[in-house]
C-alpha cells in the first residue's frame, strides 16, 4: 500500500491535509487553511516539492528534537513533520515524505465541504 494525503475538517471549520505513509503514520501535516480550496492546492503544492531535497528546512524544536518543513519554491512552508527523536529519524521522515507525497492518492474526510 502507498502512501496518501488525508484531507480533514477541524472542529473550527479549517481544512488540514495529513501526509500518510504506507503503514499509516502521519508524515506531514499542513497548516490550516480557510477553505477547501486552499488544502487542495497545498496538497498538489506538497505533491509537486516533496521530490527536491533543497525544498525541506531541517530544524531543531527549543527542547532539541529535529524536525523538518516542507517548503514551496516561494518559500512559504507546505507542511511540518512530528519532532523527532534523533536527526537519522528526521532524514528517514523527509525520505519518506520524498518517495509518498508525489503520488499519492487524496483520501476526502470532508464530507463534500
């Protein structure tokens, strides 16, 4: 099984796509986004980046954990991973997210909305 996007509605009526791996584990999660419009292009957005390494910011949360952010090639962020434990964890993760997000199928939530 691939991996694919889920698409959801927040209690606050937001859009959010979860990026998911094959065994399900979320990989990348996008902000909100007012409409479903918004998600759905941030999901061909992610799906169009995710294959170019330059295009993910490797960082470190204030407790230390890495993380990294999927960017657009205007530079704004796409979505943001989990904290990660260790930096070799991290790498695992971006390459995940390199070899699902391009494609990956879109799995709706949202009733239509």
């Amino acid at each position: 099984m691939a991996g694919k996007f889920s698409l959801r509605k927040t209690d606050k009526g937001n859009f959010v796509f979860n990026l998911k791996a094959s065994n399900g584990q979320v990989i990348l999660t996008s902000q909100p986004y007012a409409d479903k419009r918004g998600a759905l292009n941030g999901i061909e957005s992610a799906r169009r980046n995710a294959g170019k390494d330059a295009n993910f910011e490797r960082r470190t949360a204030s407790n230390g954990q890495p993380y990294f952010v999927l960017k657009a090639a205007n530079t704004q962020i796409i979505g943001q991973s989990e904290m990660y434990s260790a930096k070799a964890n991290m790498e695992k993760g971006i390459a995940s997210v390199r070899r699902n997000a391009p494609g990956a199928p879109l799995e709706d939530l949202t009733d239509g909305s």
